[in-house]
C-alpha cells in the first residue's frame, strides 16, 4: 500500500512514532492494525423494521410458552 502524507501530516505521525520508537512506516502500520482490531469489538446493528419487530416478539413468546424446540449441533447428522 502507498500512501501519500503531506509534510505536517508525516511530521506529525513522525513525532507520535518517535515517542514508540518506531519509524513513520512501522507506526503507519500500528495505527492501521489498531483500528482493524477495534472493528472487529463493534457490533453491527441496524434498526428493524416493524414487521420485523413482531415477528421477533412473537417467536420470543412462543420460546417463553415452550412452543419451540431446540436440537443440539451434531446429534442428528447422518
């Protein structure tokens, strides 16, 4: 990957990467490292929609009424 930085941005990351005392390209990939980890702690959400809603209200119902069954991963495979 090439990246271009303009001289107060390379300062910048250079001060930053002095202080871990690392060159600008090895603090370049820490930082990108970093956020790829944080991103994978984030959960995507998104808002449902009001069917979806009742849908989900219902099957919670009949799970709590006993109306559903569960299968263990692996018990029934042939």
């Amino acid at each position: 990957m090439q990246i271009s930085l303009t001289d107060e941005e390379g300062a910048l990351l250079a001060e930053q990467a002095i202080l871990l005392g690392y060159d600008v390209t090895k603090y370049a990939k820490f930082i990108l490292a970093q956020k790829a980890v944080e991103q994978l702690k984030v959960i995507p959400t998104f808002k449902a929609t009001p069917k979806m809603e009742r849908i989900i209200k219902k099957g919670l119902e009949e799970d709590a009424q006993g109306k559903t069954k569960t299968w263990p991963l692996g018990t029934y495979d042939d």
